[in-house]
C-alpha cells in the first residue's frame, strides 16, 4: 500500500490495496488498484514523467 487514489463508492482518498502500474492508451502512465475498505476500483493518474 503506498499510492493514494479516490474512492468514488467511499467518497474519500484512501491508499490502494493490490496496486499495479498500467500504461494508460495514451501512453500516460497510471496506479490501479482496489479500495481496502469495500473493494470498489480505484484509478491514479500518475505525473507524465
């Protein structure tokens, strides 16, 4: 658990469960994971560096 994403289920932010880096379709890379309270997914965008 280190990145933070927004849960839109909890309305809150909360650091993801089960994180992976993805690269979005637009090359942008991206942290997707699951919320530790109700499992919903969860999506960060990350910087384009």
């Amino acid at each position: 658990m280190g990145e933070t994403g927004y849960c839109v289920k909890c309305k809150d932010k909360k650091a993801m469960k089960d994180e992976q880096k993805v690269t979005m379709k637009n090359g942008r890379p991206a942290m997707k994971g699951k919320c530790p309270e109700c499992g919903t997914g969860m999506y960060k965008i990350m910087g384009k560096k």
